[in-house]
C-alpha cells in the first residue's frame, strides 16, 4: 500500500528526518513511537504532503504511484486520509457541510454517521470551533467515516479522549479499517484481517488496547530505530525509555 | 447626546452641494404586486419580499415619497416619519434627542432638508410573529436622500425588522444620510437587520443612536456585500438598564473603489450589561476600517470585540479595537486578526479532497457566512446566494 525509500525531508533549513525507509502493507495497520519532538507528525504531514515539508532525498509511493511531489488533495483523491491532532478552525463551515464534502458526492446519511460518533449535535456547528480535544477527534473521524480512504494516517488518535470515548474511537478506527475487533478487558483480538491501511502515531500507547497493530516502529531524531510487535515496543518504552530502543538497534 | 467629539476622522471628502435634495413625488403602490420588476428585484437583494410572505408589515420610500406602508400586526405602528408626527404627540420626546442636529454637516443636512423616513413602534407586551420589511431607495440620479427613522419598542415587546437600503440600477450618484433613533425600553427586544446595496458612486452616511433600558435586548446584524462609494458609519448604543444588551454582527465586502468605514460603540452604563461586537470584512482592493469601541462605566459588565479580516489580492484592511474600562469589575476583551487566508485552512481542506481553488472558495464562503438570530429561511438563502456570487466575483 504505501512505501517509503530513503526519505529525507526539511522544515526551514533544517532536516527533520533523515533517511526513513518504511513499508506497510494492504491490510496493515503500523505503529509509530517516539518522544515529542522526535519527527512524527512531520513524517504524516510529508506523506499528505503539506507544504514547509521539503522532501530533499528519497521517494514516497502509494499504491504503486509516486505521490512525492503530487499535490495534497491528488493523494486525498487517490485514497490516503489523515486524521489531524490540532486541525485549524473553519469560521462559518459547518461541520455537516465538512463531512458532506469529505465524501465527494457519495450517497451517505449524515446524520446516521454523526449519531455513530454520537456526535449529532454538533453538526451544525462551524468545523473545530471551540471544540474540546475529544470533540476534535470523533469530527476527524466522522470526517474521515465519510471519506473512507483506502490509508488511515492518525495523528496521536487518543490524545485529550477521555476514557469513556477511547473506546468509541477504537471501535471508528476498527469500522474504519473494516476490521472486527473486540475490546475487552483492554485486550483486543483481531477477528478478521481488514483491508485497509494505517499508520498510527502515539504517544502513550493507550490506543493499543483499542485496536490490533500488525507491526510498531519507533521513531528518534528523524530516525527510524526500532522495527518489531507494537506491543513489546510499548512495554520497552515503558520499562526503560526511548533510549533502551536507540541503545538496542545499534 | 450624540456629537461630534464622537464621531471616528471622516477620511472621505463629500461635498454636500453635488446632491439634491429634490426630487419628485412617486406614485402610492396599494398592491405591492404593483411594484416594478425591475425594483422588486433590487428590494429582494436587500431582504424586502414584495410577495410579503411571513412579513408583519412593510414600508417603502422611494426618493422622498413613501410609496407603500402596511401593518399586519395589531400593536405594531409603522408609518412614515412625517405621518407620526401629524398622529403621535409625543415624538417630540424621542426625535433628536439622542442625535444632535449639529453633530456633523450630515445630520445638519437630515434636519434643514429631511426627506422622510420610517416610525415603528411596538406597543408594551407585543411580540412580532413576523419581521417588519422597510427599504430606503433611490432612484433619482444625484438625490440626496436624508431620512430620519424612529425605532421605539415600548415595554416587554419585541420587534424584528429587515431594513433594506438600495439604488436604482445603473444610477450613478447619489447620498443617503439616515439619522436612526432607537428606544428599547425595559425588557424588550429589537433585532434590526440592515442589508445595503447600494451603488459604485454612493455615499452613505447613516447616524445611529440606540437606548437600551433594563432587561433590554439588541440584536443587530449588518451585511453590505455590493460596492459602495462610500460608507462611514459608526451607530452608538448606551446601554442604560442592568442587564441590558447589545449584540452588533457585521459581513462587509469592499471591491476595488470602495471605501467602508464602519464600527460600533458601545456604553455599558448599567450593572449586568453585556455587549459582543462581531464585524467581518474581506476586501478585494478596497478600503474597510472596521472599528470597535466597548465602553464600561461601571463593575460586572462583560463585553467582547472580534473583528476579522481577510484581505484577498490588494486593498487596505484596518481593524480598530478599542476597550476601556473605567472601574474595576469590568470584564472586557477584544480579538483582532487581519491577513490572507490560513494557509493551513487551505491545506486541511485538500486533505479531504478538494482543490486549492475550491476550498479557498469554501473558506471565503464560510468567512462571509455570519449566522443571524431569526433570519426568514428565504432572505438566508437570498443571501447565502449572494454571498456565493460575491465569492465567484472576487475569485
């Protein structure tokens, strides 16, 4: 589904990473760690392709296409979705009308959508406004339910969710992903292999009891450095810190 | 009372002798389906339907002559200005009270040479079902139309008007000088809402005062999308009651040529009172100044300013903020933002598909889409048709 050769990328002058090669493929759904700081959501805004992310090395393919210099909504249209961590607010849109064009003339119900996300009184409120972080999450996701992209970038999808909602947004990914997958007692099981793609950054790892992670991948200064079971990475991470996961690669 | 030391620098040079204030007498309309098509037209752009579906009543005065006036609510006066005074024997106790005549040459001009304007009032206790409609239009060429309008909502009424300002097409020139005089007494509730079209060469200079007593309630919205030569207008409103307050919303647009200067004061006098000035402006080479003055008097008022502008290819965009704040106890705040379009607002929405052009076109769309308490369905979708063609005009 997606490739990532020898990618070296710069904000301003100064590069933010450097040589990442990645692969996930279709029906995968991948982890990536690392400290704040460390290039993750740099790496996410260079694969949607947003602008002040220079690609100076190295190539990005999705779906057997080169999409590294293809422009933001080409790459939308092809199939990959983000779910943004702070996504700006737009003054006078709202939200109905958001999700309305995120499904691109697509025969949809709206309202049975946003009632999914329990999110129905919302809608016909401007997009992001005043929202609180869990808000934000279940429009991203709502947002990308109408979408349905074939990748599922997701950007720290747990953070500001309070614990009540974790589990909504687990079961949105799941339905996202079209995979079956049941969360209980925080250990989840994959029921059956989805058919699409995800790279999930996170931060605490809290997600993980949500849904079913192929493959985890840890990212440091710019760097990949670790590559294995996104549930072992997690308690690596927990016991001795983003160090032990440099130290150990080396 | 309402002077000049008040009044914002008036940048815009008008001379006061290249207008007329003559002009002839307009037939009465009985039936407003009598109305010309092609002015039934200008009056639906500024929110007056001729059709008068889900209207309490209309009023409108072309030139200097009402040529249509009707109400449909028991308890809801609306006349012509010149008719209250003949009627009503205690509109001396309302009309230049809170504007002096010696103010500026604009409102000198309303009293040497006045031409009309509108009296409403709703009596104590009546609440309008319906908006009243009035529409201001000029149709001849050069005419100075100086009209003086009485708002008055007498105790626990409520009161929605639609007030819509026009020319006739392809008049060149012309001046509208409108005094406008608001009394919202205890616990009442006015919302006025004001849609301008006017045309390239028009110089418009409207002087507004509004009283709010105890419990009182304004809501005003503004949207002026069409060019304007030249606009200046700065209502003030006193809120005199504890717990009074005043809600001011405005979408203005300049294109190359025009100039707006247009802001809102407000004077929290009483305890409890509360005031949101919202003002919006995008130009496209013209010139906005958008002003904003929250004035608290006294502990426990809380006011709010916003003002954002965009400026999309050239012009001038200035966004004047002022709070002060003359005890402790007041709670005051302003917000100001003024530049192109978020590059990240552009960038989200492409993110969901849609191309650049597109969703600058979304987001201007949206920016000029100000959500306004109680608008009939058919004038929001007048205007946000209007607002769509303004937005393919600019791009």
């Amino acid at each position: 589904m997606l490739e990532i050769e020898e990618l070296k990328v710069e904000v301003g002058d100064k590069e933010i990473l450097k040589n990442v090669n990645m692969e996930i493929p279709d029906g995968e759904t991948h982890i990536l760690f690392g400290p704040n700081g460390s290039g993750k959501t740099s790496l996410m805004m260079t694969l949607m392709g947003f602008s002040g992310y220079k690609v100076t090395h190295g190539k990005i393919v999705f779906k057997g296409e080169d999409i590294t210099y293809m422009p933001i909504h080409e790459r939308a249209r092809l199939g990959m979705g983000v779910l943004f961590q702070r996504p700006p607010t737009i003054n006078g849109l709202k939200t109905r009308s958001m999700v309305e064009i995120c499904g691109r003339g697509k025969a949809m119900d709206v309202e049975t959508l946003a009632k999914q996300l329990n999110f129905s009184d919302f809608l016909d409120r401007d997009v992001n406004h005043n929202f609180s972080g869990g808000e934000i999450k279940r429009c991203e996701l709502l947002q990308l339910t109408a979408q349905q992209p074939d990748m599922v970038l997701l950007d720290e999808p747990e953070s500001g969710v309070d614990l009540e909602s974790i589990a909504l947004v687990g079961d949105t990914i799941n339905a996202l992903l079209h995979r079956g997958v049941k969360h209980s007692k925080g250990k989840p099981h994959k029921e059956a292999n989805g058919t699409k793609s995800a790279l999930v950054i996170t931060h605490t790892g809290h997600i993980l009891d949500y849904i079913t992670a192929d493959r985890g991948q840890v990212l440091y200064s710019g760097a990949l450095c670790c590559s294995r079971n996104a549930r072992e990475i997690l308690k690596w991470i927990r016991e001795y810190g983003y160090e032990e996961c440099v130290r150990c690669s080396m | 009372m309402f002077n000049v030391e008040n009044m914002p620098d008036n940048t815009c040079d008008i001379n006061l002798r290249d207008y007329d204030s003559e002009a002839k007498d307009h037939d009465y309309v009985d039936e407003l389906s009598r109305i010309e098509t092609k002015d039934a037209d200008k009056f639906l752009n500024v929110g007056v339907d001729t059709h008068e579906n889900g209207r309490a009543g209309t009023f409108i005065q072309k030139d200097k002559s009402v040529i249509h006036c009707k109400s449909c609510q028991d308890g809801v006066d609306l006349m012509g200005i010149s008719q209250a005074l003949e009627q009503y024997d205690r509109i001396g106790d309302y009309l230049w009270k809170n504007v002096s005549p010696d103010t500026d040459e604009f409102t000198n001009r309303a009293k040497e040479k006045p031409s009309g304007g509108y009296f409403i009032r709703a009596h104590a206790g009546v609440k309008v079902a319906h908006p009243l409609q009035s529409c201001l239009y000029i149709a001849k060429e050069g005419f100075s139309q100086n009209v003086h309008n009485l708002v008055i909502a007498e105790q626990d009424s409520e009161l929605h008007i639609i007030t819509g300002c026009a020319t006739a097409p392809h008049l060149m020139s012309g001046m509208h000088v409108g005094i406008s005089e608001f009394y919202i007494k205890k616990g009442a509730k006015v919302t006025f809402t004001m849609i301008h079209d006017w045309g390239e060469k028009i110089a418009v200079r409207p002087r507004t005062v509004i009283r709010v007593e105890e419990g009182g309630v304004l809501v005003s919205n503004y949207i002026s999308l069409k060019p304007v030569g030249s606009l200046q207008m700065f209502p003030a409103t006193y809120l005199d009651g504890k717990g009074a307050v005043a809600r001011f919303n405005s979408v203005l647009v300049a294109s190359k040529g025009c100039f707006l200067d247009v802001g809102s004061r407000v004077v929290l006098n009483a305890p409890g009172t509360r005031a949101e000035i919202i003002s919006r402006g995008i130009t496209t080479g013209g010139t906005i100044i958008a002003r904003g003055d929250l004035i608290g008097k006294v502990s426990g008022v809380k006011a709010h300013l916003e003002c954002k502008g965009l400026i999309l290819n050239d012009g001038l965009m200035q966004a004047i903020p002022q709070l002060s704040g003359y005890v402790p106890g007041v709670e005051m705040s302003h917000e100001a933002a003024v530049g192109k379009i978020d590059q990240r607002e552009i960038e989200y929405l492409m993110a969901r598909g849609v191309d650049e052009e597109e969703a600058i076109s979304t987001i201007v769309r949206g920016f000029l889409n100000v959500d306004i308490e109680g608008l009939p369905p058919k004038l929001k979708a007048k205007l946000d048709k209007i607002v769509s063609e303004t937005q393919k005009d600019m791009m």
